[in-house]
C-alpha cells in the first residue's frame, strides 16, 4: 500500500519544499505539509499535525531539523505509542526519493538515499577533469 507524506518544519519551509517538489513531479496529493510559524505553541502545531495525520492510513514523516521543536514534538507522539516513521533532516533529494520509491512499489532507505545524494559539485567536477586528464 502506499505511503503518504508529511513534511514538517519551521515556518514555511515544508510548503515550499512540496511546491519544488511539484515543480519537478508534479501535482503531489500524498504530500502534506505542517509548518509551525513563530505565532503559534506546541499544542496548535501537534493538533495541526494530527489533523492530518489520523486522516491517513499508512505514512512516514520528514522534519526539518533533529532537536528542533517540529520533530521534538512528533518525537513526543512517538514516546507516547503513536506509530508512524520519523526522519529529521529533510531535503528535496529524499522527498523525490521517497515519492519515486512509492510509484514503483519500493520501499527507500531514506538515510541512505540522502548521503548519497549530498555531494560537493566541485569535488565532483575536479575528479571529472583528471579523469578525463587520464
């Protein structure tokens, strides 16, 4: 079955990373998107979250930020019995990743699929040209 998608993060930056996302995908309806904004406390944030959430069968979540605030809270939710996956460290690559995996029924490791598509272009640029040197 697959898997929907909730992103969370300081401010806006979840609804913007699914707007990248659709702007390489396409429209994405199993992406959700929960940011906390500065006017809001824990508690508006956790029941936007769970709005969500208990509205899905079957998710995994992407955070921001270990320690921040979005993912201490759904950590909490955790601790207390909630069952659902949880990766802090979200970025464009796993989210592609993630939703490319559900099209054609694999599941990803998302750990994996971020450090190997975390790279320093000039190192890679640099290691290109003494290939081509050789």
């Amino acid at each position: 079955m697959a898997k929907d998608l909730i992103l969370v993060s300081h401010g806006a930056f979840c609804e913007e990373l699914k707007k990248s996302v659709e702007m390489i995908m396409g429209p994405q309806e199993k992406i959700h998107a929960v940011g906390l904004y500065e006017w809001e406390g824990t508690e508006e944030f956790k029941d936007k979250f769970l709005e969500i959430a208990e509205s899905l069968d079957n998710y995994i979540v992407l955070a921001d930020l270990m320690g921040g605030t979005p993912c201490n809270v759904l950590s909490r939710l955790l601790m207390e019995g909630r069952q659902f996956e949880l990766y802090a460290g979200m970025n464009m690559p796993m989210v592609i990743g993630f939703m490319n995996g559900q099209l054609v029924g694999e599941d990803v490791n998302l750990v994996e699929f971020a450090r190997e598509n975390t790279l320093c272009v000039n190192d890679l640029l640099l290691s290109l040209d003494k290939e081509e040197e050789d």
